[in-house]
C-alpha cells in the first residue's frame, strides 16, 4: 500500500461528494474531528474525498484535517463554481491555472507552483476525451458578490475567471504542507444566471444549507423557485461530468 498514490479531494457540499464518491470502489467512510472522510480506490489510486462544507475556513480546516491525518500525494479543490463572463457553459469543466481571492482587501492572485504544466496537460486529455475543459481562473470570494460587480473588477485578459468559496483555503493548506495543488470545478450557472438570491438567505452561520431558510426565502421570494430548480437540475449536469473527469484524469496523477 506504501506504494500507492494517495489522492485527497476537498469539497464542499453532499452533492459534490456523491458525484465523486460513486465512482471509488471499497468506500469507507469515517469522521475525522466531526468531518466526513470518504476512503475508495480508483484507477490503482487511493483517494479520499472530503466534504468540508462551504466557505474558505471550513475549507481549511477540512485540508489541514486531512493532511494531518492522511498528508495525500495531491490536494485537488473539486465541485461546482459559476462562470463570471460568457464563454464556459454549464457542466462544463474548468481547471485552475490561476487562483485569486476576493475579499475586502480586494483581488490578489495566491501563487500555484508548479501546476501549470500539469493543468495543461490533464485538460488537453480531458478535450481529447470529448469533455469541454477551459483553463481558468478561480476566484475564491469570501464574500457575498455577483458575478457582473465581479466581472467589473477583473482585468480584461483573465482566462476563464469563475467563482468558487473554497479553492484558495485548500491551495494554502498545500503549498504550506509541501503537497502539490489542483483545482477542478464543473460549471453550476453560466455567466448569464445572476442568482436571485444571496448565499445567507438559505444557509445558517457556519454556511450549511438550512431547509427552514430555503423555505421561508421562498416563500418571501416565489420568483427564486424556478431558478433553484434549475440550478439543481444544472448541479445534476455538472457532477456527472466531474465524476467522468475524475475517472479519466486520475491514472494521470
């Protein structure tokens, strides 16, 4: 087993963790410090899927407890984002090949050593394989922003800018670790979805989805409910899609 490559994936929500944790074999799963840990093989590699939940600090503590515990070949940053300009549709993949937070001291790139090499190749193989895949960039917000006060403060050349809430805080943890970072995300909502809603209108404090919030924002807000049913039928979309990427990629790691 010493031999084996071990592969950690950080994300965010259940519906991330299904897409990926069905296509493991012999799963198994545990807590670690109240954290779900779920353990398979795939493709002749040990990966371990992390569902952390949302937001940069729950990120991070989901990195620091998996390095701790497992310290993986590879930290890879998975799940959904939202595509800032036109270009990249839904479901289709984006890898990181920069990373930016956004936060009340503005825009900073936080540097990825190394990966850029390796996110040109994966997704050159991944277009080989008939899966849409852009080079891009994330933008980890800590914030609640829509995607046109975004799009306005980004330089004009950005590759493929999406936003995301947890990319930054894993890509910390690994460079900080000495494990090599990558980021994969499938898009959720094209750049022409501006969601109708805020983030904290349907999550409590620690930004977990809470059903009494999400009914009572739609009872205040009925327009909101054909969107979320839109964008769950689109998150449908999007994990298939991530759950085929981890598939093809994963030997290549």
């Amino acid at each position: 087993m010493d031999t084996v490559k071990h592969i950690g994936i950080i994300v965010a929500m259940p519906e991330e963790r299904v897409a990926l944790v069905k296509r493991l074999q012999q799963v198994k799963r545990r807590l670690m410090g109240g954290i779900p840990f779920y353990r398979g093989m795939l493709a002749d590699r040990l990966v371990t899927v992390v569902e952390g939940g949302m937001g940069t600090a729950a990120a991070a503590l989901a990195a620091h407890q998996l390095i701790k515990a497992d310290r993986p070949n590879l930290l890879l940053s998975a799940g959904f984002c939202g595509a800032v300009r036109p270009g990249a549709q839904v479901a289709d993949l984006v890898l990181c090949k920069r990373l930016f937070t956004d936060n009340e001291n503005g825009l900073n790139e936080v540097t990825l050593p190394g990966s850029e090499l390796i996110t040109a190749r994966l997704s050159a193989e991944l277009q080989h394989r008939g899966l849409r895949t852009w080079q891009g960039s994330f933008i980890t917000t800590g914030r609640i922003v829509t995607k046109s006060a975004c799009a306005g403060t980004l330089p004009g050349n950005l590759p493929t800018p999406v936003l995301e809430m947890e990319s930054a805080a894993v890509a910390q943890a690994a460079t900080a670790a000495g494990i090599p970072f990558l980021g994969l995300r499938a898009i959720s909502d094209d750049a022409a979805e501006e969601l109708g809603f805020s983030l904290d209108e349907l999550t409590d404090e620690q930004l977990r989805i809470s059903i009494p919030r999400v009914l009572f924002t739609c009872l205040k807000k009925p327009r909101i409910i054909p969107q979320l049913a839109r964008l769950a039928a689109n998150s449908g979309r999007a994990g298939k899609n991530l759950g085929l990427a981890l598939q093809q990629i994963l030997p290549m790691l």
